[in-house]
C-alpha cells in the first residue's frame, strides 16, 4: 500500500517503521512508477547534491503527487525563499540540510506551514491542492496537519544543541547526515569511531525522550536493519544512483567471472 506523508506521520507516531529511498540523477518520466513498483514508502527528491532546478523538481513531485506516493525534497538550505516553491509544487515535506541550532529549526517549521503554526506565504488552488477549489481555512489546516518538515543533523554543533532542536514545535522527523557530521568531526568516513558512535547514540537517546523518530542513509539491507536496531525508524534505502550502479557492476562482474573460468577451445 502506497503511504502519503500524513500515512507516514502517522505510522511513525504509532513506532513503525518506514522505508525509502534518494533520487539524484534519474529526472525520468516514468521514474515515481518505478519507485512505487517497488513497495517503497517514500521518496527523496535531493537538491543540495543533485543540480536539481524546481522546473525538475515540479516534474518529479507531480508524477508522485499522482501516485500519492509520499515525495520529500531536501533543499539546498534552510532559507524561506527556497522552501516556499517547493511546497507549492506538491512537495508533501521537507528535509533542510545543515540545522545546528534551534532558532534555524523554528525558522524551517515558519517556513513550511501556514499561520498560525508558521509563516508559510499563501496561494491556492496551485499545484500543491491540485488546482482545486475549496475552503483556504480547511486547506491550510490540512496542509500543516500532513506537511512533514525534517531536519539534517550533519554536524557537531548540531549534535551538542539537539535537545533545543528538539523542543520546537512542528518538527516531524530528525535525519542524520553521517557522512557530513563525520567530516564536522574531524574523522572523515570513520563511522565505527567511538566519538562517532557516541555522537550517534546521542542523537537517538534524545529523539527517543521526545518521540521524536530518527532517519538515516543505509547502504544495504543488513546495515538498514542494523539501524532499526538501534532505534532508527525512517530509513533511506540508498540512491538512484548507487543501487544502478551496484546492481550493473555485480552483473557484469558475475558475467565476466564465468566467462573466464570457460575453457578456451581455439585450436
């Protein structure tokens, strides 16, 4: 069953466990049916890494939106005038970079809903409704009540402020950059570093006491479930990207391994 984010939200709420992944590269008309073919619960549309514009981003979102399959965007940054278009083409959430404080966190939560929870600018009847009519004060409320606002935690500034972080309102899901925060660190890579660890358990013990659910990248299968195990319940089954990338390199590899091990039969 296809989630949209007020199914995620709500399946998170009640400690569930919802399972992604990222797309960076693969801006194709067929690729929200692809990725909803496959079971996924969500996907995330990247703009800090990709090259992504929001003319990409629209095209994207709207295939998703069809599906009601649930479509987040990271964006570039934290700031209210690279939110706002997001979400006004059909963005159903978002995933801001870089948060290290709580006065960035509350600005993010403005950003992403409509008065009185926040600041979010007003237009409707657009691409985020479906272009339908109807009544704006039962509108805005359905759109903060499903909106999914998330925030990156990649750094060590925002690992020490992440009880603040967490005390603000309308914050829905806390996503753990770890290969940025292992670069803020100064261990580059070294995930299995004890002060990486205890930076990790960090973040999870807190957003434990508050209810709050974690997400992190996991390469694999195994590592996904490693992660669920220490308490991470939204997982981002890697990228577009590396899962074509793997899944060719394997087959071919496979391919030529047997083909070596042939008997040669030229005379």
């Amino acid at each position: 069953m296809i989630l949209n984010t007020l199914a995620i939200k709500q399946a998170l709420g009640e400690g569930g466990v919802v399972l992604g992944t990222w797309v960076f590269e693969f801006d194709t008309p067929g690729i929200a049916r692809l990725l909803a073919s496959t079971g996924i619960d969500f996907v995330v549309y990247d703009m800090e890494h990709s090259g992504f514009g929001i003319e990409t981003i629209r095209n994207l979102v709207g295939q998703s939106r069809a599906l009601d399959l649930a479509a987040l965007v990271r964006t570039a940054a934290g700031e209210t005038h690279l939110i706002g278009p997001v979400l006004d083409v059909g963005a159903r959430g978002i995933i801001v970079p870089r948060v290290e404080t709580a006065s960035e966190a509350a600005k993010v939560v403005e950003s992403c809903r409509y008065y009185p929870e926040g600041r979010r600018g007003a237009a409707f009847s657009i691409a985020h409704d479906d272009f339908l009519p109807g009544d704006v004060a039962n509108k805005t409320k359905a759109a903060n009540d499903s909106m999914l606002c998330g925030l990156l935690i990649e750094t060590a500034l925002g690992v020490e402020n992440i009880d603040a972080i967490l005390a603000v309102p309308g914050v829905d899901l806390i996503w753990v950059g770890h290969l940025d925060l292992s670069l803020s660190m100064g261990i580059p890579g070294q995930f299995t570093n004890p002060r990486f660890k205890e930076a990790l358990s960090r973040i999870l013990q807190a957003c434990e006491s508050k209810g709050m659910p974690a997400g992190i990248l996991a390469n694999d299968a195994s590592q996904a479930l490693e992660y669920i195990r220490q308490g991470f319940r939204c997982i981002g089954y890697s990228g577009d990207v590396w899962l074509l990338q793997r899944a060719l390199s394997e087959g071919v590899q496979a391919i030529r391994m047997a083909l070596s091990r042939q008997p040669n039969h030229e005379s």
